[in-house]
C-alpha cells in the first residue's frame, strides 16, 4: 500500500505545481485534525465526473491551507470515514476489506465543510439538527396548565 501510495505521490510530484504538492504532503498526517463533510467530483474514463460525499477526520492545517486556497493540488487524507447509504443513515467506512482511510486528489474537491460533532454511524441527519428548545419546553408548559 504504501509502494503504490508513494509511486502515485511521486507521479504528481513531476506534474503541475511540485510546491503544493509538498506543501499538501507535509500537512497531510498532522496529528491536529477536524472533522469535515466533503464532496469531490472525480472524473472518470468516459468524460463523466462521479461525485462522492464522506464525512471524514482531516488535518486541521491542511483543511486551512484548502479552505484559505493556499494549495490547490496534491491529496488529502481522511480518516474514520463515513457514507451516506441508500436508507439516508450514515455508515462507517471501514469494514473487513477497507481500512476507513480514503485518499482524494485536493482539485477533486468541490466542496468542504467543517462540522461540530463527528457523525454517528446509524442516525440520519436529524443528528445535525439544532434543537429548538421553545418547542421543547412547550409540551411541558401545556401540561402544567
């Protein structure tokens, strides 16, 4: 794994921009991390381009550099990932045959958002939701009544 790892790294390196490549390179494994939500457009052979969205644990100076379009190219790094599935819950990444580690190229993102709270594996979105606690507070003060 990590052979291929560093022949792709070394592929890109004599591409476009070798300087964000090493600038992404160094921040990629910082062990100051933030968990983000991230769609990326991938391009595939056909002329078509797949989305993907992952929730997933980044450096926290690389999520900086990105956001702040410091670096424009190289990889980003994410780790504890997690999906949306088909039943609208949110899955873990990681099983038997996968390590819950995905690499993206950095120009493949479309966009990147920093959350709050990690995602819980089993919920929805409603775990995302803001509470509103007039609405909570008026059951209660119904009853009272």
């Amino acid at each position: 794994m990590k052979f291929l790892f560093l022949t792709i790294l070394m592929l890109t390196i004599l591409g476009c921009s070798p300087l964000d490549e090493f600038s992404a390179l160094k921040k990629l494994n910082d062990a100051e991390r933030v968990w983000v939500f991230a769609q990326f457009n991938v391009p595939e052979e056909d002329g078509e381009i797949e989305s993907y969205y992952y929730y997933g644990e980044v450096s926290k100076p690389l999520y900086e550099s990105i956001s702040s379009n410091e670096i424009g190219s190289g990889f980003i790094l994410m780790s504890k990932v997690k999906y949306w599935g088909n039943d609208d819950l949110i899955h873990d990444y990681d099983s038997k045959e996968t390590s819950g580690e995905l690499v993206f190229r950095i120009e493949h993102i479309a966009t990147v958002n920093l959350i709050n709270t990690p995602p819980v594996a089993g919920k929805g979105y409603e775990q995302f939701a803001e509470k509103d606690s007039s609405s909570e507070n008026e059951p209660a003060q119904a009853a009272s009544s």
